[in-house]
C-alpha cells in the first residue's frame, strides 16, 4: 500500500509517516534504503520494526533488510522541534 506523501512543517521536505509495531505513527524519509544491522541509526522497517543499524552502500555485501530513516535524523529544524515540544510541556 502507497503511503501518502506529507510536507514537513519545519522544512518543508517530503515525508511518510509509518506506524510502529506499537501503533504510533513516526515521520520517515520516503526512501526505503538498504541497512546492516549492528549499527547507531534508528531506522523503521516496512512491518513497523525499530532497529538500529548503519545504511548500507556497498554493493559488494547483501544488506540485512530494507527501512526507512526517521524525518528527526534528517531535518535541519530537528532542534527548533525539540525546543518548541519542551515549551509545550
């Protein structure tokens, strides 16, 4: 299933956002990208997994899965977010 495509309100860039195994749903990047697992970056599977692990270029080694990467890691307003949620509590 398609999932549709939303503006980020800081930046402006496209996102999806893809529910978790536990329901809530959390912005991504629409690019679904090859990872290794074993590495720092939150990503999120199709299925809503969270795992950590490193994207994966090399095309010499089969990545473990496919996953997307989280808006917050990409965002260039991801401090103006934060402060503006801790203003809010």
């Amino acid at each position: 299933m398609a999932k549709k495509i939303v503006n980020c309100k800081y930046c402006q860039a496209e996102i999806i956002f893809v529910k978790t195994s536990e329901g809530k749903a959390l912005p991504c990047d629409p690019s679904l990208l090859p990872y290794k697992a074993g590495g720092y970056e939150r990503l999120l599977t199709e299925d809503g997994e969270m795992v950590k692990g490193y994207l994966h270029y090399a095309a010499s080694e089969e990545p473990d899965g496919m996953a997307y990467r989280l808006h917050f890691a990409t965002c260039p307003h991801e401090r103006e977010r934060k402060r503006e949620q801790r203003a809010q509590r």
